[in-house]
C-alpha cells in the first residue's frame, strides 16, 4: 500500500478568500467560531491577530480587519472539489478530516510513471483550485496524513500551532508557483523508515492526543517516541484506547480500514458571495472558482463538459423578490478547458442584464460527454481548422445568441418564401446534402432564382400596364414562370414570375398575383434581386 | 554610384512607384474573371487585406462576382462567413452560383436592433463579430455588410485583425461612402452595365489609378435568346432617343 496525504492548512481561509472580490484578497481578515478567532491570515498574523483571541481583541489590534464566520459547509465544498480532482488519478479516494485528502496511490503509480510524476501530476490537477497544499507519501494512510500536517521536511524550529496561524511561506518547495522538486517532499518509502520519522514526531499530531496535550507535557512526552516506551495498559487507562490504536495505524500494526470517496454523477456547487457582486466581472470571479471545480470533476468522470448552468441569486429589491437569472452555456464541441468555459460565460454574461445584485451562485452540470478531447495538432491542419471554427461558432452564439448565428438549407419547394431555411449552426462543419452545384467545367446554366429575396413581397405600383419600382418603370424581360402550390397548406400562392431590368440594368425578380386573395388594389409585387 | 541600387524599387519590395503596379508579397485568389485579374494589383483579390464593395443597392450582381472566389475556397474545405447579408439569400441560387451551403455560416447581429436604426446605427457587436472572425484565422473568406455609421477607428482595426485572417476579407458598403476614406488597400465601386453585366471602377488599388471603369459578364440569370432580345430593345430605345433628341 502506498498512500499520498494532501492536507490543506489554509482551507478554511481559500475558501472564505474565493466569496470576495479580488481587491478585499489582501486585506488582513479573520474567521471566528464561538466569537474567537479560529483562523487568521497573513496580514491579520502580521498585526498580531492570533487564533483563540476574542474578536474585540482582534479589532482592536487591527481596525480594518475583515471579519467573517467560518462555515464548515463552505471549507467542506472546497474540500470535495480538492476530493474530485483526486480521483482522477485514482479511486480510492478518502477523506481524513476536514483539512486532509488521503489517496491510495498504490495501484495508479505505474500508469503515471512513478511516484513523483505522479506527486506533480496531483498538485497540476489541484493547482487550478487555488489552495497550498502540504503533501505526503507514505505506506500507511495514518501515518501520511501525520506526515503531510507535521511536515518533517520543515523543521524550522516553528512549532504547529504557530504555524496554523501564519500562512505558507514563499520557501515552501510545493507552492504551486515554483517549479516542484523531483523528489517527494516529506515521505517514508518503508515501514521501517516511517516508524522511524515518527519516532521523532511531536505528540500532539495523534488526534487524541492533541486533547491531551497538557497532560503529555506534563509527563514531558514530547514525541512519539517517548510515548511508545511507557507500558501500554497504563496509557490505555489515562488517555484512552484511542491513542494507542492510533499509534498502531500510523506504525503499520493495525489494519485502518476506510470508506472511499464516491463521485457523484451531477455536479452541483454553490458560492454564497461575502461581497454582493454588482456586475458581470464580479459574477465572473465567483464563477470561475465554481468553474475550476467543474473541471476538477469532470476530470474524475474522465468527460468532457457539453452544458453547464449557472444560476444567480440575487439580493431582494424593494422588499420583492427578484427572480433568479439562469443562464445555460451550451458548447458546440464539449470541453475540458476552464479558460474556454469563462470565455463562454463571460461573453453570455455580457448579454445579460442583472436584475440586482448577486448574492449566490450556483453552478450545475449533469450533460458530459465521456471520454478525452481529441489530441492537438503542432501543425495548423484541417481538423484544428474545424476545431477553430467551432470555437468560433460558440463564442459567437454565447454573445449574439444561438439563433443569429445560422446556416443555409436548401428545402425542396417551389414558393421562394419556403425554399430556404437558415437552422442555427451548431457545428463546424454542418452535414447535409451533398453540393448541389454543377461542376465548374460545364458552361453555366442560367439562374433561375435570385440571390437576394426579399422577407417580404414588397408591392409594386402599376402605371401604363408596366409595374414601377422606385419611381422608374420596369421592363418585363423573361416569362412567364407560373408557381401555383401550397393549396394543401396554409400559404396557397398562385404567381407568374417575371425577370424584369430596372433602369440601371440590374435584374430583379417580380411577380403578378393571380389569386383573388392576394391581391388588393396592387398586381405586382417584387420578390427579389438577382445580386 | 556603384553603391546605389539601380532603381528605387529594389530598395524594398514594399516600395512601388506611382506609375507601378505594386508587388504583392502575400498570396492573391484569381477571381476567375480574366479582366479584373488583370487590373488587380498581383492579378486577384488580395489575402490578409480589407477589400471594400462599394454599391449602389444590393443586388447589382456582387454575389455574382464573388461566388467564383468563394467557391474555389469552399473546395478547398474552408468556410465562408456573411455577417449581415441584406436580405435573406436564397439557398438554391446560392447553390447554382457553386457556393456550398454546408461551408456557409450567416451571422445576423443585429436582431436586437429595431425598423431605421437597424440600417443606420454602427452595432458594436457586428465589428466585435467580424473582428473575432477575421482573428480566429479559421475561415476562408468573409463577407460583411457594414452599416452606414462606423466608428472613424473601426475599418482600421478590422484592417489589423486581418492580417491574421489567411483569405479575403470583402467589405460591401453603400456607395455614398465613395468620398469617405478608408483603411481599405483595395476599394471597388460597382454598378450595373445592364443585364447581367456588371461595371467595376476601381476606386483604389496600390498600382496607377484606372480612369475607365471595366466590365464584367456575369454568370447569366437570361437565357441567350433573352439576351439579345433585351440588347436590341435597348438599342432600338437608345435610337429612339437620340432621335427625339435630333429630329
């Protein structure tokens, strides 16, 4: 067995940092559980702000703190996507606690080419989600979540509990931001060589423990180590059966069963906003972290993403409640790429008027399609052109809506108002009948049609018995052409066709109503210009 | 004098002289017509370039002059694009013409526009369109009915987004925009010479200027016999007319 541990010491603040806007990023804030400050971030450490003291305390040390409450349902959504992006590499996933991700990596290392390619590939995976990640290896799962908290590699002289309230360090080696080392950063490769790391591993890591900690200092028990050589019975009955038995997992001596993660088949996220988003921008930064966590899930399903839907609540306008927008993003050519998918959001987004401002998104997707995108090409070729184009067609139907961007039919009819059908285009390349044209070989056959036609038949007035148009007579050059159908349908029409010249010499297409119920006090009327 | 070059268009190929046609380093599309090939600076319609249509009213037979040029391009598996067309075109005269309906996207921007202004006010999202168009370097050509009002910068960065855009790029504006300047290299004013004729004046190219306007014979929406009917009622009016004028 082989475990990788990724535990996430600043969830709860990534996750509260995600709800605002991107300029209150940087501001000192802190979260309170119980009316004391559970956790603080850089800034607020800076000013001396430390977890456990009292909220007037911690305003009085810094006025322009940002206060916010911590939600467990929050950290626990950022949490899972951090699960979903996991189990793309491997099924058995499982969640620790409420900061740590354990990975049986056991039987996925020969696919992703060893452990640390398989280490870069899981932080590549998690990158996008914006959370510093502590991570681990080990052969038990115990004792790589101890591991991955403890961080062995890192010993500075800096105890935990102050590192909990200072944020990562710019030297820390898996900052998503520099280039990852080759090796793995704090790993046992053995069981001996694990046993001996956590040795030397401070106490108050053992869950258990770390509720005992008072007492373990007072025995002066400092590491693992040092509690392993008191008898067993006698702990046991101070500290609990838990402790030992915790002990044993992490050393390898006791079997640590666990329940894996489960995928579900919808992906269903929320963000509630802190900060009311006023415009398609601010909308736009609390949807892209839904989006990263899209990706991260589909990922795992190993699909692609056709539709997603992202829904807005907005705040109350006038004690009235306004409706919720919803907006449906379909792609043309599913994708998997989070930068293409905001693109498509922020072009639909600009289309759309915001009622009030948002308070809530929530972002929904259930259409996929399995399987990986198509493999690129260095070289521009026909496929990528088609590709391309799609992309094209997409970006144009998220802004000008799906039905202006159309394609040509040809329908087998005679009335002209009925021959041609525009469908909205979906893809690159739209099936159909095969061309229709002659080859270009052959001397060209008169058309009979014009290019042009009008939506309408525009009247013509009749002087002389010759019909005008804009205040120019029209010679009637070729026909007759008599279109007598639709009688079984609701658009009967009953015509002869005329080409006639205009006075500049351009053709244009007309027609003499023949049926009572065309006609009014006009005969003719024009139907369309030979471009 | 040995140093210097013998005459000053080896300087640079950008450079030509006004009496010169100029040599067009990009690639150019025959238009299929052998006498505008021939007074078309490279002998055809430009790439990577802005070529404005200047017309009178639609439907003079500009349709009829390009299908060739569009035609040849959907062969060679590229689409065409037509943002705007002004009327709705008609899939089997298009399919007559050697267009290809399958290669052929219509971009309408302006739906959200209501009665006059939809002729009159400049849509920002048809030059957004056009602009991500001509960028996106996937399509073969693309054809664009420019409302009357556009912005002064517009046709200049449309002119920069083609340079990406590997194919021609056709303009077609009213002919009231003759006197306008524009960012256009190549500009051509058509109107009608009569039945199935088509006059082209070249307004602009990079080469001397063309006093006499040229004359095209399109492909034929009269029969041979109609023809000749239409050109001897025109000539038996012009008679008539200049007999009523010299009695």
């Amino acid at each position: 067995m082989r475990w990788l541990a990724l535990h996430l010491p600043m969830l709860s603040l990534e996750a509260f940092c995600a709800t605002l806007r991107p300029d209150q990023a940087c501001r000192p804030m802190v979260l309170l559980a119980d009316h004391r400050v559970s956790h603080a971030n850089h800034a607020a450490a800076e000013r001396g702000v430390r977890p456990g003291i009292k909220r007037a305390t911690a305003m009085a040390l810094a006025a322009d703190l940002l206060v916010a409450e911590a939600d467990p349902a929050r950290d626990a959504a950022a949490l899972q996507a951090v699960v979903h992006a996991a189990l793309a590499f491997t099924p058995a996933v499982t969640l620790h606690d409420t900061r740590t991700v354990l990975l049986d990596v056991h039987a996925s290392l020969r696919l992703f080419g060893g452990a640390p390619a398989l280490w870069r590939c899981v932080l590549a995976a998690i990158e996008p989600l914006g959370h510093a990640v502590h991570s681990a290896a080990a052969p038990t799962a115990l004792g790589a979540a101890l591991l991955a908290r403890w961080r062995p590699d890192r010993r500075d002289g800096c105890d935990q509990r102050d590192r909990l309230a200072q944020p990562d360090r710019p030297d820390q080696p898996d900052r998503p931001a520099h280039p990852p080392p080759v090796t793995l950063p704090a790993h046992a490769n053995d069981l001996q060589a694990l046993q001996a790391l956590l040795d030397q591993a401070p106490v108050w890591l053992l869950g258990p423990g770390r509720e005992h900690w008072d007492a373990l200092q007072g025995m002066a028990l400092h590491t693992l180590a040092d509690l392993r050589q008191l008898p067993r019975a006698g702990l046991a009955r101070r500290f609990g059966e838990g402790l030992m038995l915790e002990l044993d997992r992490a050393r390898g001596l006791q079997p640590d069963p666990r329940v894996w993660a489960v995928l579900p088949d919808i992906f269903e996220s929320r963000l509630e906003l802190y900060a009311r988003a006023e415009n398609a921008d601010q909308v736009l930064a609390g949807a892209a972290v839904l989006l990263a966590r899209l990706v991260a899930w589909a990922q795992a399903l190993h699909a692609r993403v056709a539709a997603f839907t992202l829904c807005m609540q907005h705040e109350h306008h006038r004690s009235a409640t306004v409706p919720a927008t919803v907006l449906r993003v379909e792609l043309a050519e599913p994708a998997l790429d989070a930068e293409h998918l905001q693109l498509l959001l922020r072009e639909r987004l600009a289309r759309v008027e915001l009622a009030a401002p948002t308070l809530e998104l929530r972002l929904h997707c259930s259409h996929t399609v399995a399987g990986h995108a198509p493999n690129g090409e260095l070289f521009p070729t026909r496929a990528s052109a088609a590709e391309g184009l799609t992309r094209l067609l997409e970006r144009l139907r998220a802004r000008l809506g799906d039905t202006q961007v159309q394609r040509l039919v040809p329908v087998a009819d005679h009335r002209p108002e009925c021959a041609s059908r525009a469908i909205p285009a979906q893809g690159g390349m739209a099936l159909g009948p095969a061309r229709m044209c002659a080859s270009p070989d052959t001397a060209p056959l008169p058309l009979h049609r014009p290019a042009w036609l009008l939506p309408e038949p525009m009247p013509l007035p009749e002087r002389d018995a010759q019909p005008w148009l804009e205040g120019r007579p029209l010679q009637l050059l070729s026909g007759p052409e008599r279109i007598e159908t639709g009688w079984w349908d609701e658009h009967p029409v009953a015509r002869d066709y005329f080409i006639a010249q205009t006075e500049d010499g351009s053709l244009v297409w007309l027609f003499h109503a023949r049926m009572p119920g065309e006609v009014g006090e006009v005969n003719w009327f024009l139907q369309g210009r030979f471009a | 004098m040995n140093g210097l070059p013998r005459s000053p268009e080896d300087l640079h190929p950008a450079l030509w002289r006004a009496h010169q046609m100029a040599r067009v380093s990009s690639s150019v599309l025959s238009s299929q017509f052998l006498e505008l090939d021939a007074v078309l600076p490279g002998g055809g319609w430009p790439e990577r370039v802005l070529t404005e249509l200047l017309l009178p009213h639609a439907g003079v037979g500009e349709l009829r002059l390009l299908a060739p040029v569009l035609a040849a391009l959907q062969r060679q598996q590229r689409s065409v694009m037509w943002f705007d067309p002004p009327a709705a075109p008609c899939a089997w005269a298009l399919g007559a013409l050697g267009i290809d309906m399958r290669q052929l996207v219509l971009v309408h921007s302006r739906a959200a526009l209501k009665g006059r202004a939809r002729e009159l006010l400049p849509a920002a999202d048809v030059l957004w369109a056009l602009e991500q168009a001509l960028k996106s370097g996937h399509l073969g050509a693309v054809l664009a009915w420019l409302p009357a009002r556009l912005p002064p910068d517009a046709l200049r960065r449309l002119q920069l987004a083609a340079q990406a855009h590997d194919g021609p790029a056709f303009l077609l504006r009213d002919a009231q925009m003759r006197s306008r300047p524009s960012a256009a290299p190549l500009r051509l004013l058509l109107s009608s010479a009569g039945p199935d004729l088509l006059r082209v004046h070249l307004l602009k190219r990079r080469g001397p200027p063309l006093a006499q306007p040229i004359t095209l014979a399109l492909h034929p929406v009269l029969s041979a016999p109609v023809l000749a009917l239409a050109h001897d009622q025109a000539q038996a009016k012009a008679q008539t007319r200049a007999s009523v004028r010299h009695p």
